[in-house]
C-alpha cells in the first residue's frame, strides 16, 4: 500500500470522528428514566425489612389472616406495589426477637416460629404476588415470573437457645442469615447497645454457632454486635459474612451500631458486604439533635394554639414548617455511605442496600420514605459517576456472591 493511500485512508477516518457528534452528559431527568430503567432491569435485594413484626404489632395472628399487602397499604413503608414500582424484588424478611422475649427459656424459639408461619403464610395468601426464597437460584426464578421473593433472616439469635441443633432446625425452617444477637447481649454475644460486655466478645456457645451456621449454610449478619464480637466473627468464620442492615461509623461518631472504617475493611478482606442502613440516625450524626428541636417546635406551636395534629389547620403549618426546617437525612447521605464504603474497601463488591423499611420509624431520609423510592438512590449513585455495572453489584450481586459462598462452604462441610 502506497503512501498516498494511507494519507488518504487516515484523513478519512479524522474527518468521520470530528463529524460524529459530541458524547453529551444526561440530563437529570435523563438520569432518573435510566435509574428507574436500571431499578426493573436488575433484582433489587434488602438486606431488612421488617414487616414480620410489622403485621405481628398489627395483630395479625397466624392461620387466620394477614396483612393484605399485596395491594396498596395505607401506612408502613412496604407493599406489593410501591415494591414493583421501585423494583424491589427480594427484601429479607426480617424475623425480629426483642430482647426482652429472650428473659424468658423458650419463648424467643416460640415467638421467632410465629414470625416464620406469619411469612410463609403471607406467600401462601398471595402465591401471585409472593413467594419465599432459600437460595439465589430461588429469587431469579421468581424475578422472572414476576413475583417478590421473601427470603428470611433472624434479627437476634436468642431464638437458638442454648441448643445447638436448632441452628439447624430454623435453617430447613427457611432462615438464610442469622444476626447474632440485637439491642442486648444474648448466650451467643455481645451487643453494640448493651455495655455489659458479659462474653467479651463471642461467647464459647456462640462460637459453636457460627461454626454450625457455616456448616448448616446460613449467613452470619454482624449487625448488632460489638466490636469485638465482629472480630471473633472475623477470625472464626470459614465463609464470609453480611451487616445485614448497618451504617458507616465515620458519619455518625461514637455510635458503635455503625461499622468503623478498619470493621469495613475487614469485612470487604473477608468478601462480605455492608449493606447500608437508611434510618436518619445511622447516616447523620446530628441528626438527633435536630430531630429533638424539630419535634420540639410543633409540640409546641400546637399547645400555644391549642390544636391537634390531625387539625388542618395544624396539618398545613406543619407541612411548612417542615419544607423550611427538614430534620431529617437525605438520599444524598445514603449514597456518601457508600462512597466510604467504596474508598475503604477499594472497589463496589462490598456493599448493598439494607434499609430496615418497617423498623426505624419516621426516621427515614427524604427521599428514601418506602420501597418505591430505590430509583432515588440509583439516581444518586448514576449522578456520582457509578457505572451500569456498579449498579447491578450493589443491587443484588455482592448480597448474592456471599449466600453462594455461603452454600459452597456449607455443601463442602
């Protein structure tokens, strides 16, 4: 091939590039179709919600009724469709045992039972719109075919008694992580709340568990526990671990519910995953105090004027006061935590959403107020640069990368 030829070729590929035009950034409402796009495309996972004891409080007994949601609910946070309209797809039921239910021998094992039929129950009721999950494999089918998976998960491992054989007794019941113990130290651990500190860490029996949970394959969620309980769990574990619903430690200073920066670090060596908590006060260390003042104020104004809530009057200052003076978090904090995450562990395969919709309350950030709001989130992680890729990660394939590690070290057992 002659010189003049290959001038010739190469001005010809210089002009088609000058003339192609110039890759434009999205706009923000660009931005917000592909978020709700990347919401329907992928399975969203949460690592919590607690409608369990959401229908329980309700007072809704088992083998009698349920709570209809798989049609518009008039309060909580989850429902069949705000869940499709935010494409949540497989929100881990969260079996939840107060601590108190633990004073008692027996009766957290009674009281997680009931969770447990209340779910399936639901699933039965509703088999169009629901189904329980035990496994990965599980909730793609059920993606496919339309319907919202319920896998489960234990918040509080006092239902496992002092026996370990019922470690594996709520694993066939359908139990896919087990948070080790919740606002007070149990026979298993230490808590984050409680500063009693009875086992300075694991104690010899929940040693025993996490070695059965490996075993039996069920996920250990760190969630709740002390710090040095996190260590332990760290050391022992054969398969990595999940904070099912847990918060970056570094915004919120001194609250030890959160994971400091080196626990991320560890956890992301370990190829687990933080799944980021939404409640206000897990993503914004004065957010107390500004909730305290908030709330201050309209008690207040509401005595001087000697009107109720449900006054309209009373209705429309508060919707003002509140447009001027929002005490809660927002959407935008959510997405910092998982920046932090991202720094610390070096890449996106370490942290998911884990919301506790139906369990913190009016706490939730603007934004972030029920399950049809996961496009908000995408939005602000597509605006700070996260790929299509990033998205999928932490949507369900980092939650999805443990159970299977999970499964695998079970199976090779």
């Amino acid at each position: 091939m002659n010189s003049r030829l290959l001038l010739s070729i190469a001005s010809i590929v210089i002009l088609s590039l000058a003339c192609q035009p110039e890759k434009k950034d999205l706009t923000d409402a660009e931005l917000l179709t592909k978020a709700k796009a990347l919401a329907q495309k992928n399975i969203i996972v949460d690592g919590h919600v607690d409608l369990p004891y959401r229908m329980e409080q309700g007072g809704f007994m088992v083998r009698q009724k349920v709570l209809n949601v798989s049609v518009g609910a008039s309060d909580g946070n989850f429902d069949f469709p705000r869940a499709k309209a935010g494409g949540l797809d497989a929100p881990f039921m969260s079996i939840y045992i107060p601590a108190q239910y633990q004073q008692v021998p027996g009766y957290a094992k009674k009281f997680a039972d009931s969770l447990i039929m209340m779910t399936k129950q639901l699933a039965n009721t509703y088999p169009d719109q629901f189904a329980i999950a035990y496994s990965p494999d599980d909730v793609e089918k059920q993606f496919k075919a339309g319907k919202i998976s319920l896998p489960m998960g234990m918040e509080n491992g006092a239902p496992l008694e002092d026996d370990i054989s019922l470690v594996e007794y709520f694993q066939k019941e359908g139990i896919r992580y087990v948070t080790l113990t919740h606002g007070k130290d149990n026979k298993i651990c230490d808590s984050s709340y409680d500063t009693t500190r009875t086992h300075g860490g694991l104690s010899d029996y929940g040693q025993q568990v996490v070695s059965e949970m490996n075993r039996v394959g069920i996920m250990v969620d760190i969630s709740h526990v002390s710090d040095d309980t996190f260590w332990q769990v760290m050391e022992l574990s054969k398969a990595p671990a999940i904070a099912s619903h847990s918060s970056v430690r570094h915004f919120t200073p001194g609250f030890e519910r959160n994971m400091n920066d080196d626990m991320i670090k560890k956890l992301g060596e370990n190829d687990g995953v933080i799944m980021i908590n939404f409640g206000s006060s897990f993503l914004d260390g004065e957010y107390r105090t500004r909730r305290a003042a908030y709330d201050e104020h309209v008690i207040n104004w509401l005595a001087d004027n000697e009107l109720s809530r449900n006054d309209p009057k009373a209705k429309a200052y508060i919707e003002e006061y509140t447009k001027a003076n929002d005490p809660w978090s927002d959407v935008k904090k959510v997405a910092d935590h998982i920046d932090r995450v991202v720094e610390l562990t070096g890449s996106t395969d370490h942290v998911g959403f884990g919301s506790d919709f139906d369990g913190v309350g009016d706490s939730l950030p603007t934004g972030l107020k029920d399950v049809s709001t996961y496009p908000n989130l995408i939005f602000e992680l597509l605006k700070r640069g996260y790929s299509d890729d990033d998205i999928a990660k932490m949507c369900y394939q980092n939650v999805f990368r443990v159970w299977r590690a999970v499964e695998k070290v079970a199976a090779s057992e």
